[in-house]
C-alpha cells in the first residue's frame, strides 16, 4: 500500500470516529498552557483590608477620671472623710467633708442622710440622722474642693441602756443629697439600737468650708 493510501484511510478513520461519538478526535501530545501576563497578579488584589482601617487606636495608659453627672456631685466623683467639729452640752459635732476628686466641677446642696452601721453586712443601727435648720444654698465644688455638713452625736451614755441598747457601731452610711447609692465612713463608737428619748445623730446642710 503507497503512502497516498495510507493517508486517506487514516482521514477516513478519524472522520468515522468524530461522526460516531459527536465529539472530537482527541489530539496526541496536546499542548500545556502556561500563565501568562494575562493572568491577575498579587499586585492587583485589594480585598485585604489594611490595619489602619480595622485596628482600633491603643487603649490610652491615663486612667480615666470619673466625671460629674448633670453636673450634681454623685457619690461616684466625691471623696469622704470626717473630721473634728464643735462640742456642745451632751453632744459632740464633727464635720462630714465632702470633696470633689472629678477633673470637672460639681453642684451639691441640701442635707446628707446620715446613719450608724454595724457587722460586716453595713447594719443599720437606729435611726438615721435627724435634720436641723433649713437648706442651703447650692455649693460648686471645683475640682479638688470640698464643702462640709456638721453632724451632732449624742452622747448615748446619757440615755436610759434598756431604751437606748447601746450597740458598738463602725462607722456612718451618707447619702449625698439627691443621691441613691451610698459612701462608707469609718468611726468607731457606740450607738442605740433601740428608741432613746432623743436622737442619737443630727445633720446639717451643706455648707462651704
């Protein structure tokens, strides 16, 4: 058989066989693609957000100052203590201080509640402070500034023991004025847990110092 021959067979062969599958005659050694400058480069992709627009700044090291609410001076940015007043005929005056440690300034007016406490659960021993005198003006404390309220404690040795129930007491529970949540002042004592003729504490408004 010449070569002429041979060609048209193998063209017949492969005419045979694409007309019976409808798919074409596979190529022998076909060629393998290789990526070119068409394919996308990492230079291009800008779906990886960038730290500055997700990373939230340093938290500062400053310890944040607390900071007045409506401009009242609120247990949370006032600073207690207690120190000694007058003395007069069966009672003792001290002074409650009140002081601003908030980097802004505050308003404060009107009487503290003022009470003994006992244990460690903060009991209440007797009444709370009676007030006495009328209120006063409102007081702007500046940052650092303080204002006082005198408090009178009887002296419950004075009063009948089975009335009074003389009871060792730790310190005084206030209340700011227009304020809910309480301050703690240590002041070892003794106070009546039970119904003396007389009030064991009295308060007076807020004055300046």
């Amino acid at each position: 058989m010449n070569v002429s021959k041979i060609g048209i067979l193998a063209a017949s062969s492969l005419f045979v066989l694409t007309a019976c599958t409808g798919q074409p005659a596979p190529v022998a050694n076909p060629q393998i693609p290789t990526i070119g400058s068409s394919q996308p480069t990492t230079t291009t992709t800008t779906t990886t957000p960038t730290t500055t627009s997700e990373t939230p700044p340093p938290a500062s090291s400053d310890t944040p100052q607390p900071k007045p609410d409506n401009g009242l001076c609120r247990s949370s940015i006032l600073k207690l203590s207690i120190r000694d007043g007058d003395a007069a005929a069966g009672t003792v005056y001290r002074n409650l201080v009140f002081t601003n440690v908030s980097s802004a300034p505050c308003t404060i007016q009107g009487f503290p509640g003022v009470s003994y406490v006992t244990g460690d659960n903060g009991q209440q021993v007797g009444e709370p402070a009676v007030r006495v005198g009328s209120k006063g003006t409102a007081i702007k404390l500046g940052s650092g500034q303080s204002a006082v309220a005198p408090v009178g404690f009887a002296q419950v040795g004075n009063f009948d023991p089975a009335a009074c129930k003389p009871t060792e007491v730790r310190g005084l529970r206030v209340y700011p004025p227009q304020e809910t949540a309480s301050m703690f002042v240590p002041l070892a004592g003794t106070g009546c847990a039970g119904n003396p003729p007389g009030q064991q504490l009295s308060v007076k408004t807020i004055q300046s110092t």
